[in-house]
C-alpha cells in the first residue's frame, strides 16, 4: 500500500488518507453509522442476467423476480425452466440481445467454465454492469 510502520505509526499515502478522513468527518455535523449515501437514492427495480441457468441461478433468479426483472442465457435450452419462474430465456448466439439493457450480469457458471464463457462474452456490451 505504500506504507510502512514506523514506531507504531502509519507512514505514506496511507497516512495521509487517513488524515484527511479524520478532517472530513470532524467537518461533518452529523456522522452517521447507521446508513449509507445511497440510502437516499431511490430504490427501482433492476434488469438483471443471469450467464448459466443451473440450480443456483434459479434459485437466485425465483429469489431476486420478486423484485427485479430476471433473464437467463445458457448453452443448454433451459427455456421451460425460466418460463416456469417467470424469467426470459435466450440462446447463447443471442447475446447482444440478452445484455441489452441489463443493470447486473451474475456469472453463474461451473468455475472449471469461468474463464472460457467470460472471455466469450462482448466486453465492450459489459461496460457499466
């Protein structure tokens, strides 16, 4: 991090960063702990994407439908079983379609297909989610 004790001490831009937080919060009137900036932002529902309709993406996708538009994409026609959960379901040659317009993109693959489907993915349709 570019710090290093001396005599108990932080040293370095860690030192320096924590300074100026300590000046930032004495300047605040009011230092909460209990909430968050975003706190105040209003709450919307979210487009969200499953990449991988396995066991565990269903059972996020029948969780996070209650509140948020849910699709999937998986190699295997996984359509009746997004349908049953109320989900939309598209092949892995529609890709430009399924990442339109999503707010998250949940990579729910086997970690041994992790890298090989994130690669295989457009980077440039993942900027921002």
């Amino acid at each position: 991090l570019g710090s290093y004790p001396q005599k108990s001490k932080l040293v370095g831009p860690v030192a320096k960063a924590s300074d100026e937080l300590k000046m930032a919060v004495a300047a605040q009137d009011e230092l909460s702990l209990s909430s968050l900036p975003s706190d105040t932002v209003e709450e919307r529902p979210l487009n969200v994407g499953f990449v991988g309709f396995g066991a565990m993406a269903q059972y996020l996708a029948r969780k996070m439908g209650r509140v948020h538009s849910v699709r999937s994409m998986d190699q295997q026609d996984m359509s009746t079983e997004a349908k049953l959960l109320g989900v939309d379901f598209y092949p892995t040659y529609d890709t430009s379609s399924f990442l339109s317009g999503l707010d998250v993109v949940i990579m729910a693959v086997p970690m041994v297909d992790f890298e090989e489907t994130l690669n295989g993915l457009p980077t440039d349709q993942l900027i921002g989610k």
